[in-house]
C-alpha cells in the first residue's frame, strides 16, 4: 500500500532539501537583529503586523545561487516585510516583481531603493554589481528548470510542443546554448533533427512578427 503525503508534508520536505542545498548559516539572533534593525516593521509598506522573515532572494532558486554569491538562508539575505509583500514576491526576481507589482502594494521608488541597498550592503557589494547577479542568476535559473522539463520530455519519448520553444523564446533564453550546456545527449540529438529546427524556426518568426506588432 503507498503511503500518501499531505501538500504540507510534501512541501516541508521540498524545503528541507533546499536548505541543503543553498548556503544555510542564519541564526536565530541574526533574525532579531534584522528586525531590531527595522523596528519590527515591514520597510515597504510601514505595517507592523503580519511582519514575516522573507528571503529577498527566493530560496527555491536553489544551489545555483552560490554560484553567484548571493542569497540563500542567510544574514544577508533576509529583510522583514509584510505578509502580503512575502506572498505576492514567491519565487519572482524580486526586481521583476516589484517591476510589476511595486504600484499595486503602494510601494514607493524610495523604499524600495532603501531595501536593495541594505540587502547589496549586507552581501558587501554596490548595488549595481547585486542587481546584475540577480539577474543572471534568475536567466540561468529560468535556463535549467526549461532545459530540466525537455530532457524529461525527451527521456520519456513525449512529443515538444512548440508551446515550450515559444516560453523559452520568452522568457529571452538562448535554446541553442542551454541545450548545448545542459542538455543530455538524446535532446541533443532531438534538437538537430530538421523537424525541431523547423518548429523552433517557425517560433522565432511568430515571436519576431508579435514582438514588431507591440
């Protein structure tokens, strides 16, 4: 008999082996000295309830952070913010969603600058150099978790819907350099075959056409 697992069970043991995944060195006093530092309140909106410990980099990103020498279960990497701010941020880059979201939660220029400084500061570095790691970490995250659904694909003999060359298309990922990077031998294979060529083609000439149509 196969014992089933709550979303909750399954979720906590997800989380578990991230935590062994990404640097993972945050104490309990660090914690408090953070929110000390904030006066117990969410910096981007001023809300003293519902205040919760949020990852400004997602910890879902996983190992691939170290690479870049950011975020993680770290000092550095926590800030106090509102619970509504932690939900709505999820698995975002936090520059992308506050792109898109800063307006709706009532968040101003100035805040937001404040928090990016304070998180760049605690990783020891300017705040141009942080937010250009982020975001090549995100593409790259983006990059593998594409790549991770087509070699499954491809392992299992499923067809690849032109629907996943027109997200990686998207979302700006280079499809030749990811498959090539990450890709396993047989999805090499698959994407030299002159039928994924051409569905891959004829994607880009859709995108292209849509994009100038903007």
């Amino acid at each position: 008999m196969t014992k089933k697992y709550s979303k909750s069970a399954i979720a906590q043991a997800k989380r578990k082996q991230l935590l062994k995944e990404v640097p993972n060195t945050l104490r309990t006093w660090q914690i408090e000295l953070v929110f000390d530092h904030f006066y117990n309140e969410c910096p981007l909106t001023g809300k003293y309830h519902n205040v919760v410990k949020d990852h400004f980099i997602p910890i879902s990103w996983g190992s691939i952070v170290r690479k870049y020498g950011i975020g993680g279960n770290t000092y550095a990497n926590i800030v106090p913010l509102h619970r509504s701010i932690n939900s709505s941020k999820h698995v975002m880059n936090p520059f992308q969603w506050f792109e898109r979201y800063g307006k709706r939660h009532e968040i101003s220029n100035e805040k937001w600058n404040a928090v990016v400084h304070y998180i760049a500061e605690k990783h020891k570095m300017s705040v141009f150099d942080f937010t250009n790691r982020v975001n090549a970490c995100y593409s790259e995250v983006l990059a593998l978790r594409w790549i991770e659904k087509i070699n499954a694909r491809v392992e299992s003999h499923e067809f690849i819907h032109s629907v996943y060359f027109y997200n990686a298309l998207k979302m700006n990922l280079n499809i030749s350099l990811i498959v090539e990077l990450y890709g396993t031998e047989k999805t090499k294979e698959c994407f030299h075959q002159s039928n994924t060529i051409r569905q891959i083609s004829e994607c880009k000439s859709w995108f292209e056409q849509n994009l100038l149509r903007i």
